[in-house]
C-alpha cells in the first residue's frame, strides 16, 4: 500500500507530493516504537544517545508536524524547521524542481514555515507524549522581512529551544535574502557570543548543545574563520552542509538552471570536502554532522572517515523512500565489522 502510494507520488508536482507525504505520515499510527539498532551504530555525543548516526535533515519537516513517524522509520534523529520568528508563506511557486537524472532537487522556497509559536504548540504536544523518546533537533532561522537578524534567532531559542535535544542555527540556506552573510568573520562570531550568552540566562538551554549549519560554498580562508571561531567560541558542533547555488557542468536535468540550492547526488563530493577540511582546521575537536548527497551506506561511511560523528540526509529519500533507512544503516554495519571497527565512533576522520 504504502509502495503503491510512494510510486504516484512522482506524477505530482514535488511540492504536492511533500505535502501528501506528510499527510499520510500524520495518519500513520503516532506511537513511538523502540528501534533496535545494531550497537556497533550507537553513540553518545554532546550528552546526548544516538542509537544510530542517520538523522532526517532540516526541510522535511519545517513544522515539526510528523517527528515520531520519521523516527519510527528507523532514523537515529530528526531535525525539525527551519523555523523563523513569524510565520512565513515563502518565494512565489513553483519553488522545487526535481533533477531526476541527476538524482538532485533544487528548492528556492524561502523558509515557508507555519512560525515560531505554532511550532511550539507542536512540540510541546511531542515533549507531553510518554512513550517519545527519540532526539529531536530544532533548526532555526530568521524571518525575510526581519529588522535584527540576531534577534530572531534569539526570539527562537527562548521560545522553542527548550523543547528539542539540539538547536540549529541556520545561517547557510541561499534563498533568504542576506542570511548567508552571516557566516562571514565578525558577524558569526558576534551571532554566537549572542546566543551563548542567551543560553546562559536560561536554565532550560544551558544542557543544549548549539550546531551551526555552513555552505558548502565557503572558500578555503571563510572555512578557516569558523574553525578558528568555533575553537575559540566552544561551539558546540557545526553542520556541513546545506545546499549548494555553484551547479557543475556534469549535470544533466532540464531544471539545471532554476534559481536556489541544489541538493542530493550532486551535492556529494563539495559537501564532504568541505567536512574534511573542517574536521582538519579544527583538529577533530568539535562534533560534526555531515550532509549532502547521501545515498547509500558506503557515501555514509565516506562522511564519517571524512571527520562526520552523525549525518542527515533529504534528497535521496525523496528518490527511493524510506525504504533507503535499513538499507543504510545495513551496509553501514557491514563496512564498520568488515573494516574491524568496534564503534562507529573509531570510524570518524579515519580518512582525514
Ligand atoms: C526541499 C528542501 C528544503 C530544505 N529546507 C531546508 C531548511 O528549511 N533549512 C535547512 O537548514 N536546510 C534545508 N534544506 C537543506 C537540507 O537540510 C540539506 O542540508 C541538503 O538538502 C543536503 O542534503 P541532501 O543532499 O541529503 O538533501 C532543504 C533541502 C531541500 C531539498
């Protein structure tokens, strides 16, 4: 049944196919199942137990609307939004286009999201539920009309950050007018004293770990600058990456040259360089979760030699449903016991 569903999915315009997705994951059964993880994928990182180290990337559910049926999928976590301040309708449609021979999507949507407070009555709704126990990451950003970019992320933090296990910052997503700015050197590092010190005047943030979310788009020198900060600051983990504006050569889809980032296949090789080198630059000091372009074990298991402790992924369930989960997580196992590893944890920056 659910198959048949997955299959017709494609016929739909990528935007309706999302929605009726999240439809049909909002029916299925809301109770939290234990997932039994192979123990060779388990780890404890930031305080936190990950049971396995694939989690859902941000976009999938920016309402945090369907966070126990995607753990129940098998994943080790979900990250929920981004969500900003004020609810938000986004850039005008269409706004994502499937790359299908690429095995790519690109999306300018602009953080539509239902805003901050609904959000909260979502995951305080989750938070109330006894048999929920999964990690919860919550991605958050600011509003395209914001006046202080800091402030929304402040107004964020108070309002929801006490409800998930983490907290994204997103200053990396290209289709907010000016948000990617933010990454450069000063304004950064002004943006996470600011949060840091937030986070220290409320009791209910002081045990949540902070990961900023960064371009893979960043030269050589700009990747430098965060690392020095983040070393320099205590941050507490960085996310590389989100989508990518650059478009290779090599791509071979009709939507190749529609506006906003690009994700999926395609996304790989940028997207793990820039992790290695993050993971060099800061000496495999700070966690790191890797994204972009995850398809299979083996691509899983690249980000993790190139210095990733966890990783997400998006695009390439859109491409193969969710079956994808297992079948990572499979081979995974597999390639960590054939390599001799005990731990996933042993694995990390093993080829940095
Ligand atoms: C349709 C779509 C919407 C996205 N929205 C967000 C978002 O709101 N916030 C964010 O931080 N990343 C967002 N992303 C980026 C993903 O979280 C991820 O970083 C990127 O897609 C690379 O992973 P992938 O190749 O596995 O898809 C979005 C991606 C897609 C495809």
């Amino acid at each position: 049944m659910t198959e048949i569903f997955l299959n017709l999915l494609k016929f739909f315009p990528p935007e309706i196919a999302h929605k009726l997705t999240i439809l049909l994951l909002k029916i299925k059964i809301n109770k939290n199942k234990k997932i039994f993880d192979d123990p060779v994928l388990c780890q404890r990182l930031l305080g936190l137990d990950f049971s396995n180290p694939l989690g859902l990337a941000a976009g999938f559910d920016k309402n945090a609307e369907v966070v126990i049926p995607m753990l129940n999928l098998g994943l080790g976590f979900v990250e929920v939004g981004t969500i900003t301040p004020q609810p938000q309708k986004g850039n005008n449609k269409p706004r994502v286009f499937r790359l299908k021979e690429d095995l790519a999507i690109i999306n300018h949507l602009g953080f539509n999201n239902t805003g901050c407070l609904k959000a909260l009555d979502k995951l305080k709704v989750l938070n109330s539920d006894p048999s929920f126990q999964g990690v919860v990451g919550i991605n958050i950003g600011k509003n395209k009309n914001s006046k202080d970019s800091i402030e929304d992320y402040l107004f964020c933090l108070e309002k929801i950050g006490g409800y998930g296990n983490y907290i994204t910052v997103n200053i990396s997503s290209p289709n907010t007018p000016g948000l990617r700015d933010l990454q450069l050197r000063g304004r950064i590092e002004n943006l996470v004293k600011s949060i840091q010190k937030k986070q220290k005047n409320f009791e209910y943030l002081l045990d949540k770990p902070i990961f900023i979310k960064i371009s893979p788009d960043l030269d050589d020198e700009q990747l430098r600058d965060i690392a020095l900060m983040s070393l320099a600051n205590n941050v507490d983990g960085l996310i590389i990456s989100n989508s990518t504006t650059k478009r290779s050569q090599s791509l071979l889809s009709h939507n190749k040259n529609e506006i906003g980032g690009l994700s999926g296949k395609p996304l790989f090789i940028e997207s793990t360089l820039a992790l290695k080198k993050m993971y060099a630059l800061t000496n495999g000091q700070i966690p790191l979760i890797g994204v972009g372009g995850i398809s299979s074990g083996s691509e899983c298991y690249e980000k993790i030699k190139s210095g990733a402790n966890l990783v997400q992924l998006y695009t390439a369930l859109v491409y193969q449903g969710p079956k994808i989960i297992s079948k990572i997580k499979f081979e995974l196992v597999d390639l960590i016991k054939t390599d001799g590893y005990k731990n996933i944890k042993d694995v990390v920056g093993k080829s940095v």
